[in-house]
C-alpha cells in the first residue's frame, strides 16, 4: 500500500469514526504532507475559485485524499472546498504549529 493509499484509507475511517473521532484528525495531520498544508488551509478559509489557488497539482491531491470538494458558490461551479473532516484537520496542523499539541 503506497503512503497516499494509507492516508485516504485513514481520512474515510476517521469521517465515519464514532469512538476516537479527534484522533483521526491528529494521526492525518501528522502524516500529511507538509507542502500540502497551506494549500488545505487556504481551501479551508474559501471556497476557492479555480484560478485563485496556490497550486492546482496541490489542490488536485487534497480532493483525491478526500479533504476537500468540488462544488458551487452563489450558483456558481468552479470552487473547491474542504470537508467536515478537513476543517478538524487543520484545526490540527494549527494545534501543532503552535505548539499546543505534539506531532
């Protein structure tokens, strides 16, 4: 199983987790890529237009792990957002930046 396989297959446990919910978030935090994180964060805070993002290749592999979504904004299509999942994500990457929890 590639690094990539894994994480998508714990980011699915962890949106269906009953028990252990929020340390789902942590383990995806720690394992996702670090160049992947300001990109996760910036979907986060969006919706983001397609041309607005700070890498499409980035963003492409955010929405095949499953952190974040294709959808329309105001009737509009072209935006991707994050998911439920990705905002405990974040919340997270943000926890460890700071110091608050360890990686």
């Amino acid at each position: 199983m590639k690094d990539s396989e894994f994480l998508k297959a714990l980011i699915e446990r962890g949106e269906n987790a009953n028990d252990g919910y929020f340390q789902f978030p942590h383990l995806v935090a720690c394992l996702l890529s670090k160049r992947l994180h300001d990109s996760l964060i910036q979907v986060f805070n969006g919706p983001v237009q397609d041309g607005d993002v700070l890498s499409e290749s980035r963003l492409n592999e955010l929405i095949e792990l499953g952190l974040c979504v294709r959808v329309c904004s105001e009737g509009v299509s072209g935006y991707t957002a994050a998911t439920y999942f990705a905002e405990t994500v974040v919340k997270a990457i943000n926890a460890i930046k700071s110091g608050e929890i360890g990686a």
